[in-house]
C-alpha cells in the first residue's frame, strides 16, 4: 500500500493498536481524543456553516410569503400563478449560477473566502427584498439570495470535509444540512409572527455574523498546500487539531496526496475511472435527489396544505414538518459515523417512497368533497382555502412529516457529505460546482413546472412520480455507492484509484 493511503494508527480506536506495548496505546488513544475534540475547529465549522442557516431560511421564504402576497393590495406586489411559480423557482436559477461560478472560486479564492464572498449577493437580496416595492426587485432578491446559496451549498461542504477530523467527518459533514433545516424551521416560525419584509430583514442577520467570524477562521489546508503555501498549512492544521497532538504525521499525508494532484485537471484525465466515476455518482446523487420532489415540497408547503385541507392551520403544519425535519437531521448526524452512509440512505429512499405513495394515493383516492377538489384546482389561487372536513385529512400532513424525515435521515445531508468526500482533490473544486449546477436547474425546472401540472393534472401525479425516483434511489444506493466510514479522503482516493472494493471493506470496525 502507498505511503499516502496507509491507515494513521493514531486515527484508529484501541483496536488498531494491539502491535504496540500497552503504555504507547494509551499515549496514542490520548493523543487521538485530544486531536478529536479541539474545540477550534467546531469553532470553524460553526461559522461556515451559518452560511447553511441562511441558505434554508432563503429557499423556504417563499412558502408563508405567497399566501400573503396573493391578497395583496398593491397590485405590483400581488402574486398570481404565474408570478408564484417564477417566484418560487428563480431562487433555483441562481443557486445554479452560483454553483457555475463557485468551479472557479473554489480553486482561485478558497474555500473559505468563497464562503465569505457569497455574503455580499445575499445580504443584498435579503434587502431588495425587505424594501421591494414590485414583483421585479422581490425577484431579483431571490435570485441574489440563491446565488449566495449556490455558492456556500458548493464551498461549504468541501471546506468541512477538508478541515474535519476523520473520526467525526461524518458527524460534521452533516452539519450544513442540520443548519439548513434550522434555518428553515426559523423561517416558519417567524413567518408566524413577522410581516413578510420583517422576514427578509430577519435573513440579514446570519449573513453578517457569518463573514465576521470567518475572518478569525484558517482556510483549508488541503487548499493552502495546493497553492505552494506550506507554512500556512502547517499552522491551519495546528490551529484545527491542536498543538499537543501529532498533527505533523497528519499534514505529511496531506501533503503527500496534494502533491499527487498539483497539476490541474486535463480533459484527457476524465477518462480515468479514478476521476470521473466519482463525479458521476457525486452528480447523479444531486440529480437524483432534487428529482425526488423535496425542493417542491419546501417551497409550496403551505400551499400544498391548504389544497389538502389539512385539519390544522397550514402555517402551523409547516413549522411541524420543519421541526420533525430538524430532528430527522439530528438521528443522522448521531448515527453518520456509527451506521454509516449507505444504510443510511437505503431507510431514507424507503421511508421518502412510501410517503410520496401514501400523499399521492390519498389525493387520488379520497372523494373530492373531502379533498377538496385538489386535482381540478391549482396552487396558485389561495384566496379561498380549502376547510378542513375530519381528521383523514390529517394524512397528508404525516405523509409530508415522514417524507421530510426520510429525507433529511440520508438523500440530504449525505449526499452532500459524500459529495465532499469522494470528489478527487485535483477535480474537487469544479466537480462541486458542476454538482450545484446539476443540482439547482434540476430543482428550477421542477419547481417551475410543479404547479402548472397540478394546475392540469392534479397534485397526485408529481407526488407518484416522485415515488418512481425514490424507488430509483434505492436501486443506485445499492449498484453505485461506496461505503466512506470512517475513512479518510486520501483512503477513498486509493479506493477509486484501485478499484478495489476489499481497499475500503478492510478497514471497517
């Protein structure tokens, strides 16, 4: 096995250390907690990921602000169908352009400062939103605002892959998704309170405690080697794990796999399996999961509750769905590094299946007086909701709940995780992007399309085509996904680089 991939001993638990003499062992399992719980680098994780916090609060701002521009009396303002739709969905063609751009800021600014950067377009768009006074600057703010989206949802997860511990890469790697949820959860739960401005003034407020701490955080050093800059990222790794640790043997690794993958991608190098198999999985796991409808969902979740005629409140059934998501979150974070990836997603694809089934079926099934008449009439015209007759219609409220759970159990958070974590180093910074790329203008043209369907063919028929995909991801997870327990990023290299399934499956505990 090369130097760069061979396994650290001081990474592994005791059960690594059983050729050493009893005393070394303790000193290394020392060592090695020291190096896990520096609190410095859960410091740098939690400032790059407010950039998460404000990306889910953005996405879902839609969701309690249609219903309050649709009776809108100033008609600049006033939203109808069509306007709802492209209000909705334009957020999606910036995030994309955000991704686009982010191939380029990545390598030339780093991750972090990309993160940083993506500040300015947010912090503008959550103003032009808060003072808008036409549907012209309302969507212009989301289309800053998920540019700013585009790029963290690009730059962060790579920049916690890279300054992560491997022993609780996982757990950290599912932090930006947890900050999305929260976001989105504080957004509904405002949305309760606040006037829809008020909203978009709230936004401004993890945008700038975000770029102020991340001027006290290191940048990667995975980044800082790859620009020649070896002091730099000798210091960030001592900052990031500690100075009584032996993060020396950790930056040789480091540098070593750099060093492997200084000259930049060439077009003839995608031809390697070991570069382009994971972009593919990386991207087809992005497609994949937009394509399941969850963007949809977030977006008109009020709504598709009022059409249901959910017995509660429909701003009240949003702020259930978006705690249950961020508990969902939780469970996978806690369990990321104990049951794994693939498992993992395999319950997330099952539980999102059945609930998409579950809501599709009831809209379909359920006598039109008691659905309201949901297949005949479109999401777009909220001005006359529809009244809650018995407590069946509470199901689809616990399809949207379990469907949200599912998701955010596994084809969330760890899709973005494993994006980080199999993308070579040399092709990390444009194949991230082109993950965004495919990932947003999959979720504009769902977006934009979702409530003309319903509108002619009834709200249970993106429902049963979102349950096709879900059956697809499980069929994906099985034939495409590897297993990144536990590994470090220059062990999952080796794995693609050697194509050998034993590589990964012998370093299992």
């Amino acid at each position: 096995m090369e130097p760069s991939v061979r396994e650290p001993l001081v990474r592994r638990s005791s059960s690594s250390y059983h050729t050493f003499p009893e005393s070394i062992r303790r000193g290394l399992d020392k060592e090695y907690l020291q190096s896990l719980n520096n609190k410095r680098l859960y410091m740098a994780v939690f400032a790059a990921v407010l950039g998460n916090f404000s990306f889910g609060f953005a996405l879902v701002y839609p969701s309690p602000v249609i219903p309050a521009l649709e009776t809108h009396p100033n008609p600049a303002l006033r939203l109808d169908r069509y306007r709802a739709s492209w209000f909705g969905s334009v957020f999606m063609l910036g995030a994309a352009a955000g991704g686009l751009s982010t191939m380029l800021l990545n390598d030339h600014l780093g991750r972090k400062l990309s993160i940083m950067f993506s500040a300015v377009p947010s912090a503008v768009g959550y103003a032009l939103m808060a003072s808008a006074q036409g549907i012209e600057m309302l969507l212009l703010g989301r289309v800053l605002t998920g540019y700013a989206g585009g790029v963290t949802s690009a730059s962060i997860p790579v920049y916690i892959s890279e300054i992560s511990h491997p022993g609780v890469r996982g757990m950290l790697g599912t932090c930006p998704q947890i900050m999305a949820v929260l976001g989105s959860l504080i957004l509904y739960v405002l949305g309760l309170l606040l006037d829809w401005r008020w909203l978009a003034v709230a936004g401004e407020v993890p945008v700038l405690t975000m770029i102020l701490l991340l001027c006290f955080m290191p940048n990667s050093p995975r980044f800082l080697l790859s620009q020649g800059k070896e002091d730099e990222a000798l210091r960030s790794l001592c900052w990031l794990r500690g100075k009584d640790t032996d993060y020396a043997q950790e930056y040789e690794q480091i540098k070593d796999s750099v060093r492997k993958q200084s000259q930049r991608i060439s077009c003839a190098e995608i031809k390697d399996p070991f570069i382009y198999k994971p972009i593919l999985i990386a991207v087809g796991m992005r497609f994949l999961q937009q394509l399941s409808g969850v963007t949809c969902v977030l977006v008109y979740l009020q709504p598709i509750f009022k059409k249901t005629a959910v017995i509660l409140k429909p701003e009240y059934d949003a702020a259930l769905v978006g705690l249950v998501r961020l508990f969902s979150v939780a469970i996978a974070a806690v369990s990321m590094d104990k049951a794994g990836r693939k498992i993992l997603l395999f319950v997330s694809a099952g539980v999102m299946l059945a609930s998409n089934l579950t809501m599709g079926l009831y809209i379909h099934l359920v006598p039109s007086s008691q659905n309201s008449t949901i297949a005949n009439r479109t999401l777009g015209s909220l001005a006359s909701p529809a009244e809650p007759t018995n407590y069946i219609t509470l199901i689809p409220l616990l399809a949207a709940m379990f469907f949200i759970m599912g998701y955010a159990m596994g084809w969330g958070p760890i899709t973005w995780l494993l994006m980080s974590e199999i993308l070579p180093l040399k092709a990390r910074g444009v194949a991230s992007g082109l993950c965004v790329v495919v990932s947003w203008l999959t979720a504009f043209a769902l977006t934009q399309l979702f409530l003309g369907v319903v509108e002619f063919f009834g709200l249970e028929v993106p429902f049963l085509f979102f349950a096709v995909i879900c059956a697809g991801n499980v069929l994906f997870t099985a034939c495409c996904v590897p297993e990144t327990k536990r590994r470090s990023l220059e062990q999952i290299e080796a794995f693609f680089r050697t194509g050998r399934k034993s590589f990964l499956r012998s370093f299992r505990r």
